[in-house]
C-alpha cells in the first residue's frame, strides 16, 4: 500500500512540475527595415541611457573620416547612423542607446572626460555624448589623439558596425511629407536625384493645399485651371531653393500659368538668404518654376532640361540697388 501510495505521490509531482515549468518564450520576427528590433539591453546595467551621441575621427591627409551618431527620436527608438566607406542609417529599438551606455560605462571613458589636447598635427578626433539624467561626456582632439579615446573609439566602432552590418547603404533623398500626387512625386524625386546636389535628405517634397495660403506656397494664383500643386524645398531654410510642379487641368493656358508664376516670384522668401535666377518649363500638362541661385540653381536648370521639361523662361532677380 505504501509503494502505491509512493508511486501516486510521484507521478502527481511529475504532472505538477511539467504543468507549472516556464513555457519557451517566443521570439519575434525582427522588424522590417528601416527599423531593425534588438534582444533588450542587459539588465546588470542600471543607469541612464544615452540620449544624443557624436564621435568623429578624421584624417585630413589620407582623407579617411569616420562619423557615428545615436539618439532617442522620441518614439520608443533610436536614430542610429555611421558614416564610414559608406553611410547607414536606421532606426532601431530605444534598448541601443541602453547597449551604449553599457558600453561606455565599461570603457573607461572617464579618464578622457572634460580633456583637451591642441597640437599640430593632422588627425582630429571629437565626441559628445549626454545621458538621459543630463550628464555629459565632452572630448576634442587636434594632432595628437590619446591612446585611451581611440581604444574607446573603436570599442564603439565594432559595436556599430555590427549594429548596421545588414543595412543597405544609405542613399540620400528628399523626404516625402504625407500624401504627394504620384506623378509630380515622380518627376521631383528624378529632378533632384540627377542634380548631383549632396544632402539631398535635407529637401522635403509636400503637396501644398488648394487653400488660402496656395497662392502664397506656390507663387501661383489659385484658380480653376490648376489641379494640383506640389513643393520640394530645404527642411531648413538656410539654402534659397524653391521648385514647385503644378498640374493643370485639360486645355489649360499653359503661357498664362507660366507669367503667373513669373509675376509671383519671391526672390527673397528665406531668411538671410535670396535667389538671382528662375526657370519655367513645362511639360505635358505640368508647369513648374525653379527659384535658387549659383550651383544649385545651375545643376537643378540641368536637371529639369536633361529630363525632357521644355523651357518656357529664364529670369534674373531685379536689381534692389
């Protein structure tokens, strides 16, 4: 009875053991690019998380520069970027910028804190970092690079070059802001991306509401014969850019439009900065007006005439003098 009563006390524990055993947790799929999901932080790290990042190193003599960026963009997130043969750029899970700070606190980075070092020499090196408490981390080297920032560096380097080891490679492009007519899409994206202007990410292309402020966005009066219009200008306005694509109802006066947008033309619409030349060109039943100076306007006018955009005119900016 003993040996019975045995053996239902252990096959009971067996069940109860088997019932109650943790069950394997499930990985996720990793997220789609751009956006690449990462196992969390480790827990044995406590403190803050990095809130912005910047190193640099460069070398002016054999042109080498590396550049590697981090911060938390405010959506559960971090925008990651390195910048080494080429550039990758993502954004990841916030947890990176918790990685990172382990990183750092396992470096030793505080015996270069607050440290500076000006010699002639040709290597320049810089990094910047502040954590989510308000604490900072502040370097900046010229000619003679201490031996403790550069092992520093290249922990943080490998830790990168893992991070966007799957990433394509960047290529720049004007940022698309919510919903834009496909074909002026089309055709602005083809303009900028043959201009061979750098930072082309630091344009924006929008489609401009058919409201009160159209005339004054577009440098185009707001009447029946327009459809729509759409912008591509500089996300800052420091550069004197503006090239706007309006789509014209059937048997529009494509002329009337053109010195419609002539007679609008705000040349000094940015701050500190204004425009010396204009083109018009029109194409099917698109007109649109380009509004720069020097090379930029130079390469954007070669641009829009390489890819088939008839030239209706060409203007300079009066003389204020």
């Amino acid at each position: 009875m003993k040996k019975k009563i045995s053996y239902i006390l252990f096959i009971t524990f067996i069940i109860f053991s088997v019932s109650c055993s943790p069950k394997p947790v499930e990985t996720p799929d990793a997220s789609p690019s751009p956006t690449k999901a990462l196992s969390p932080a480790p827990s044995a790290y406590d403190g803050p998380a990095i809130d912005y990042m910047q190193l640099s190193v460069s070398n002016s003599e054999n042109g080498e520069y590396i550049s590697i960026s981090a911060y938390n963009n405010g959506f559960n997130q971090a925008y990651v970027e390195y910048v080494g043969e080429y550039k990758k750029a993502a954004n990841f899970d916030l947890s990176v910028l918790t990685s990172l700070a382990e990183q750092v606190k396992n470096s030793g980075v505080e015996a270069i804190h607050d440290h500076h070092v000006y010699e002639t020499g040709e290597t320049y090196a810089n990094m910047y970092i502040s954590f989510t408490d308000g604490s900072q981390i502040f370097a900046d080297y010229s000619g003679l690079v201490p031996e403790e920032f550069l092992t520093y560096y290249q922990i943080l380097e490998n830790y990168f070059l893992t991070l966007v080891a799957d990433l394509p490679i960047y290529v720049p492009r004007p940022v698309v802001m919510g919903e834009v007519n496909e074909l002026t899409l089309t055709e602005l994206m083809n303009i900028m991306e043959n201009t061979g202007l750098e930072y082309l990410d630091g344009f924006s292309i929008y489609e401009v509401p058919m409201d009160d402020a159209f005339d004054t966005e577009m440098g185009l009066s707001h009447h029946k014969t327009i459809k729509s219009g759409t912008m591509c200008g500089p996300v800052m306005s420091g550069s004197a850019f503006s090239l706007a694509v309006a789509v014209l109802e059937k048997d529009a006066d494509i002329t009337s439009v053109a010195n419609n947008f002539a007679t609008n033309i705000r040349w000094n619409r940015w701050v500190c900065v204004s425009a010396s030349d204009a083109l018009i060109a029109q194409k099917d039943n698109m007109v649109l007006c380009l509004v720069s100076y020097g090379d930029m306007y130079k390469k954007t006018a070669a641009a829009i005439r390489a890819l088939g955009w008839t030239e209706v005119k060409t203007l300079g900016a009066p003389d204020y003098n």
